[in-house]
C-alpha cells in the first residue's frame, strides 16, 4: 500500500494488495461493505428480522467529506470491520479521532452517526435504554381520572410502554439492522471506571435485555430509538440481539489506561499528527479549498501560516482545527491589514494547548 493518503481505485482487472480494503478513505459513497465476507464463527451474531437501512446522515457532513485518513486508519478501521470488533482510537485532541466515525459512515453509506458522549456519570443502562415510569404513571392516573370527561384521552395501559421506553445510541446500534450502524463512544477516558468493563460484556454478547419488557406478561412493544421518537421500532421477547456487528469507533485522549481485558477484544489505532507539510496542506485545501480561491496555489499567507504551525507544534501542542481557525482568520485580516498584524493573530488564534508536543510531532 503506497504511504500517502489516496488508496488506489477499485478495479476489475487482477487484484491487487488493496482489494480486501471495504473502507478505502476515498471519501466517495460505495456499496463495499455488501462484500464483507461472514464473521470469524465466534463473531456471528443473529437477531431477529432484519430492520430497513436508515436515513442518511445529514449532520456533520463536512467533517465526513472533508477527512483525509492515514494508512494506518484505513489499514485499523478495516480489520475492525472484518472482526466485528470495536475500534478503540487514541491521539492527541484534534487528530481527527471523531472524524473518523463520520468519514467510515459517509463512505460506506451507514446511515446517522449514533454519537455517544461520555462524562464521568455515563452509565451503560443510559447508552442501552431509558425507562420513564414516573410519566407513564401520571398520564395513567390522569387518563383514568379524566378520561370520561373527555379531557385526556383515554391511555391503553396494558400496550403503552413503548412510550415511556426510548433506546439509547448503544441500544439502537444493536438491533438488527443488515448493514451495520456506526456507534461513536466519544472520550471514553472521561467515563467512570466500570464503564469499560460494562461495554466489553455487551460487546461481547452482540445483545442485551430491557427488564421492564421481558417481565411483562406481554414483551413486546414498539419502542422509540435514538433516531426518532416518531419511527417505532419493535422490540418482541424483551431481548434485543445484533444482526450485523456494529461499527464502534471509541475515542481517548488517552487520560487512562484501559484494563488488559479490554483492550485485547479491541482494534487498536494511534492517531498521529499529519507528518509533513504536504499533509498539512492537503487537509487545508480539503476544508478551506472554497474560501481561498480557486488557485492551484494556496495564498502566500496561507502558506506561511502552515508552516508556522508546523514549526510551532514541534514545541508545544497543538490540534489541526486551530490552524484552519487561523487560516481561515488571516485570510479574511490580510485583506485589510499589514503582514505582522496578520501573523500576530495567527499566534492569538492557536495558542499552544500545553506546553507538551502530541506523539508524532518531530518537527
Ligand atoms: N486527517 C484529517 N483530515 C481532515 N481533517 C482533519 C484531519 N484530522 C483532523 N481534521 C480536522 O480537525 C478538526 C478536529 O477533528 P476532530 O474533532 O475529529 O478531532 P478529535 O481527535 O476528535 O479531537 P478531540 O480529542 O478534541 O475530540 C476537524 O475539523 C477535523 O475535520
Ligand atoms: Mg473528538
């Protein structure tokens, strides 16, 4: 595989290193992922009738277009697709960490992100499902008391749950859809030190229960997802079991270490800072190519500043955005205002972030 970012394009002549690639970071939708050979046997999970693909995702759509991937993300994100097996991704802030989710999703038409963002009180039963007994119970009462009057409508309370009960990002990732969904559990380092643990055992499983539904004399329902409020999904038994291995993308800033345990059922993939200049560049011209004109030539100041940053970011740390923050800046202050003042407030706008420099950064 060369070692630049373009991955050479699909054809029908012999094949070639590269063909086993289903993401290939090309960033143009393909149907790739319906050649995912079956699962490793221990990997093979059946859930019920299949669900209808999802909507495209309409958010965040730059960030999926605009990701350029390095080999090894491409190499990373790929092995974790053919093992069913989540992808824990580690790298300094603005590496490109939760781009990446974006970009696979984009690609390999999966339809919306279901993004997860974890703060120290996340818990695995809020990623799975909520549960809402407190409001089913009032609107029950309510209904009940003022039904007849015609006040409130009456409530079916034997066949309602399924308003009171909403999958979350996790929960809706596993049901059973063929093509599978793209889970973002963002900044998994913040989480509480059970999480981790907690996750592995539903990973492992492909499945999970909602106890509310499988202790009912009926558990069934029709349930709300991450997606919508509006679109029910059904769940039957109380069980609910992947069909397709969803596609986990974890990121860390790397504040923790995570337990042996875990990280051998992950793929495992270091982000690094782009190595060069061209690299620099090339992301650039992917995110600002249409507000600096049309040129081959990127502007004079445009090109300094990247070079600034390159330099710069080999004493201290800092993350792409900022330099497209300051590109993006400068070339709306050079148009009034003198080169010094214009550099000036390229430093003001990427201050260093702390005083330590990013792994990969030997500028
Ligand atoms: N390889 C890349 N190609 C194109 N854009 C990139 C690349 N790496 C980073 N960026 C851009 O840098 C910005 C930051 O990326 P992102 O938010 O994904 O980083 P992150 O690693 O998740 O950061 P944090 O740890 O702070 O959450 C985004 O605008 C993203 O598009
Ligand atoms: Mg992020």
């Amino acid at each position: 595989m060369p070692d630049t970012y373009e991955t050479p394009k699909r054809s029908n002549g012999p094949a070639t290193p590269d063909d086993w690639l289903i993401y290939t970071g090309t960033r143009t939708p393909h149907d790739g992922i319906d050649r995912l050979p079956a699962p490793p046997p221990w990997r093979a999970f059946h859930g019920g009738e299949p669900l209808p693909r999802p909507a495209a995702d309409t958010g965040n759509q730059h960030a999926a277009v605009s990701y350029r991937p390095g080999v090894e993300a491409i190499r990373q994100v790929n092995a974790a697709l053919y093992l069913r097996r989540p992808l824990l991704v580690t790298g300094a802030p603005g590496t490109g960490k939760s781009s990446l989710a974006y970009a696979v999703a984009h690609e390999l038409g999966l339809g919306k992100v279901l993004h997860w963002p974890i703060t120290s009180r996340a818990t695995l039963r809020e990623g799975l499902y909520e549960y809402d007994p407190l409001t089913r119970l009032f609107a029950a009462e309510r209904s009940r008391g003022t039904g007849s009057s015609g006040r409130h409508p009456q409530i079916d309370t034997d066949n309602d749950i399924g308003d009171y009960l909403r999958l979350g990002p996790l929960g809706t990732a596993l049901l059973p859809y063929d093509r599978p969904r793209v889970l973002l559990v963002d900044e998994i380092d913040k989480s509480d030190i059970d999480l981790p643990n907690d996750l592995l055992t539903i990973f492992e499983k492909g499945s999970y229960d909602i106890v509310e539904l499988a202790r009912r004399a009926n558990p069934s329902a029709k349930v709300m997802t991450a997606d919508s409020t509006r679109d029910r999904v059904e769940i039957r038994e109380g069980t609910v079991t992947c069909r397709a291995f969803p596609v986990v993308i974890m990121t860390s800033n790397g504040e923790r270490e995570f337990p042996p345990a875990f990280l051998r059922r992950c793929v495992s993939l270091q982000m690094k800072q782009p190595a060069d200049i061209e690299e620099l560049t090339a992301i650039v011209r992917e995110h600002l190519g249409g507000v600096l004109d049309g040129d081959d030539e990127l502007p004079e100041t445009t090109q300094q500043i990247i070079e600034h940053f390159f330099q710069r970011r080999g004493t201290g740390l800092l993350a792409n955005d900022q330099l497209l923050n300051a590109i993006y800046m400068c070339h709306h202050a050079a148009l009034h205002d003198r080169p010094e003042s214009v550099m000036a407030l390229a430093d003001q706008v990427m201050p260093f972030l702390s005083g330590e420099t990013a792994p990969g950064d030997d500028a």
